[in-house]
C-alpha cells in the first residue's frame, strides 16, 4: 500500500531544526540530511541537520552537525544530491537579496 507516515520524531522537546523553506536534503545511509534554507524571518541559513531513523518516529532523532573546516555561505534554493559519499551543493539564492543580485555559483562538498 501507498501511505504517509510522520518521520519527525516523537519527542517534540528535542532539539529540530528551525521551520523553514527552500532547503535542500538528501537521503544517505538510513539518514535525512537537511541543508540551508530560508527561515521565517527571510534569512538565509548555512547549517546542517541530520534526522536518524526517520522510518521510525520512536527512534528519530535530529542532531546538528557542526563542521569543523570553513562553511559555505547561507543560501537557498541550491541543489543537493549525493557523489559517492559525498554530499555535493551548488549554487542557490544568497543574502544578497532577491534575484540576481544574490545567485551563487560556488560548488561544496561535505
């Protein structure tokens, strides 16, 4: 059968990520990996969040990574996706403003 099931965890007074839109996320190794976004307020996020056993929400869990080298700068819109063991991102809408004031062009992986 074709169903929707919640990932999000059910502990909703553990640490999550901030609401927002225009992130990009992947799918790796049985884990969520949630990047950047636009938050309620406008501004542009550079942070990274990963959800652990998202098929069971009895177990999910978020967890922020922090990066120990330099990060790229705050953008939505940018695209994601996997490269072997790699998560690639390029591009997006900085905080520069809107339109082509604020496009990236830059490529990271992590």
């Amino acid at each position: 059968p074709h169903e929707w099931q919640s990932c999000s965890p059910v502990d909703a007074s553990a640490p999550a990520p901030p609401a927002r839109w225009g992130h990009g996320q992947v799918v790796f190794r049985e884990s969520i990996y949630v990047l950047g976004g636009t938050d309620r307020n406008s501004n542009s996020l550079n942070d990274i969040w990963r959800l652990t056993n998202p098929y069971n929400s009895s177990l999910a869990t978020w967890s922020q990574i922090m990066p120990t080298s330099d990060l790229p700068s705050a953008r939505g819109f940018h695209a994601v996706w996997l490269s072997g063991f790699k998560i690639v991102m390029h591009g997006g809408e900085g905080s520069g403003g809107v339109g082509k004031a604020s496009v990236l062009s830059d490529t990271w992986q992590f």
